[in-house]
C-alpha cells in the first residue's frame, strides 16, 4: 500500500491492550495522530514520537500501588472516565480525523465527536456485550461460578455501539454475535489481530511418548478449563501424561481435582512460559468464548499442535495443518482432537506456523486496518 493520505487516525485505550503495536504500525505508514493511553511506560512505542504519545503513566502506577494501599486505590469507573475526558478535552482542539477508540473507554469523547466530522471507529475484540453476558451467565449456571457485570452501565456500553461509525473486531466469532442487530452488524469490519512472534528453530523429532498439554489463559469462565480438565481425566488414560494449567482456577474448583496427572500453576514470569511451551507437546485452548487467543499463535510458533474451540477467534487465520477444531463444552471432543495433536508431526507444524505469523504479522494488521476499517 502507497504512504497513507487519509485523516490522522488516534488511538484510546485506558490500558495497553494491542495499542503499542497498532501505534508504531500506524506511525510508519504515516497515519498516526496520536495515542492516548494509561500504562506505566514512561517511553512511547517504538517510533513513535513522544509528541504523540499522551500516558497518564502516573494514574497507571497509582492504580496498581492502589491493590496494595487502600488510600491510593480508585475504581476502574473512576479512572475511565478521567481518561475518557482528558481524550476529549485534548481532540476537540484537533482537526477532524479517525478516532479508535477501545469499548467503555471513550463514551463521553465518542458522544462529542459524533457532531463534529470525525469517524467513530470502536474497538471490541469480544463478542457484542449482551451476547457475551448472556453466554457467560449461562455457563455460570452451568459450573455454578458466580458472574456478574455492570447491569447499570449496560445502557451506555450499548449506546457506544451505536455511537460508532464502524466496528472494528478481530474474528467471525465476534462478528457473528451481531447477526440479530442488523444495524450494527452492517458497522462490523473483521480484521484479525497481528502476532510478531519469535519463531522456534527447530523441534524435537519424532512421536513423543506422552502428551504434555499446555493450557494457557485467565478468567476461569471464559476459558472453558472445567471441560478440559474432564475430558483429560475421563479420555486419556495414559499415567505418564500431564496436564499443565496456567489460569486463574478458583480455589474451591481446584480442590475438585483429584487427577495427580494434573497441575495448576500460578502465575509465571515470561522465560518461565516459553520454557512451559518448549516442555509441552500439546497446547490446547478450549474456550467458551474468545475474541481472538494470542496464546493460540505463541504455541504453533514453538511448533505446538493446538486443539481450539469453535469460540476461538484466531481460528480464522489457522488451518488443519497446525490445528484441530472441536465444539465447546465437549469433552470428549478435546480428548480426541488432543489424541489427534499427538499424531502431528511437530516439524510440519513448525513450517505452517512460518507461513500463517508471516501473513499475519502487526504490520499486516495495521496495512488492513487502514485500508477495510479507517476508510470511508
């Protein structure tokens, strides 16, 4: 694509998410105006220049000195919308352009600069928030988790969807969820998200003798770990087999699980979880619902067979050389696509992982966010 002529295109989030990566994609194309963010890093992205970075680094700093002394905690209300109005305060000086903008981040600036010309794109990897409510309070009941979520602000969280001009999500999962709201499905534009993973060298040869699965992924209701975590015990009989879980299981489902086969491990520092991908066979993300899975793309990249879900957004960009889909809350259906995995040889998962990062990698993201969701 030629050097972008188009409006400046600004970036909010209240938080990281994948805004750095986006920003320095953006900043190369010459399309970046801005990013407005709150995340500790005093030093903007890279290439970014700090004319155009705008961090509250010290409201990220005080927000996590907050978990430890109460006097300095505030609520994720409060900080949004302190950020919310800084976004708006600094944009109404700036001539009309695209403003992206994360969902729940910029509700006051969005209501704003819908009167004054500018394109409204919000940025919403999960699925529509009433289709997620409605899919997580029904696994609630199912597992008997308790769930809850803001029902006050779900008027507004609603309304935001129909403030944009476009909806930017990363996967058909998520998109789908709008089919009942044609008036919002028609703003929806798909652009996966982009990886610039590091790509192992080489993987060790030959069937190993005993699958080591690999589960990586918080928040215990989305992530589908009850239905794995059955299906292992149930479905694989083999004793020298393990189940590693880096995930926030909550303490009263942990003491449920009898299989010694299977490990929850806290969390672990970023060498520590290459070397869990290194050590594991087979990776396996079983999801209830997923808007995209990073973690998906880090495990083909270590030459890792995967077992996914049909609610796993990053299933768009694999194919069945790298990957098995199977239907969530199934069991059965993950024990077979793990026994599936295991008959993969890891050099050809290796060579496909090459091929899918390179044609997804951040700067292809930001090239197809330009041109499908920016554009008029």
């Amino acid at each position: 694509m030629a050097h972008y002529c188009g409006p400046s295109v600004y970036l909010a989030a209240c938080g990281r998410y994948h805004t750095f990566q986006l920003s320095t994609e953006l900043q190369a194309l010459g399309a970046l105006g801005g990013l407005f963010t709150v995340d500790k890093s005093v030093a903007p992205p890279r290439s970014v220049p700090r004319s155009k970075y705008h961090n509250d680094w010290v409201s990220a700093i005080r927000s996590r000195a907050g978990r430890y002394l109460p006097m300095l905690a505030s609520t994720p209300n409060d900080d949004i919308k302190q950020f919310d109005n800084r976004v708006l305060t600094s944009l109404q000086l700036q001539e009309p352009g695209v403003l992206h903008g994360w969902h729940g981040h910029i509700y006051e600036t969005f209501k704003v600069l819908k009167e004054r010309a500018w394109r409204l794109c919000l940025e919403r990897s999960c699925p529509y928030y009433p289709f997620q409510v409605a899919l997580l309070e029904e696994e609630s009941r199912r597992l008997s988790v308790p769930f809850s979520y803001d029902s006050e602000g779900m008027e507004q969280a609603i309304e935001q969807f129909y403030l944009a001009d476009v909806i930017s999500t990363c996967s058909t999962y998520s998109a789908n969820s709008y089919n009942a709201h044609p008036d919002l499905l028609s703003k929806v534009r798909i652009n996966s998200l982009g990886a610039n993973v590091e790509i192992v060298e080489s993987v060790p040869s030959g069937p190993p003798s005993a699958p080591r699965i690999l589960m990586v992924g918080n928040n215990f209701l989305r992530k589908g770990i009850h239905y794995l975590s059955e299906g292992f015990t149930r479905y694989i009989r083999s004793p020298s087999a393990q189940l590693w879980i880096r995930g926030d299981v909550p303490r009263d489902y942990a003491a449920t699980i009898k299989d010694s086969r299977i490990t929850v491990l806290p969390p672990v520092s970023r060498k520590r979880l290459r070397r869990l991908y290194l050590d594991a066979t087979v990776f396996c993300l079983p999801s209830i619902d997923e808007g995209f899975g990073m973690v998906v793309l880090e495990a083909i990249a270590n030459g890792l067979p995967v077992v996914i879900t049909d609610n796993v957004g990053c299933k768009d960009i694999l194919d069945s050389r790298v990957c098995k889909v199977v239907a969530i809350r199934d069991p059965r259906a993950l024990a077979d696509g793990i026994e599936w995995d295991m008959e993969q040889p890891r050099e050809g998962i290796l060579a496909a992982a090459r091929d899918i990062i390179g044609r997804n990698t951040w700067s292809e993201c930001a090239r197809r966010q330009v041109d499908l969701v920016y554009a008029g």
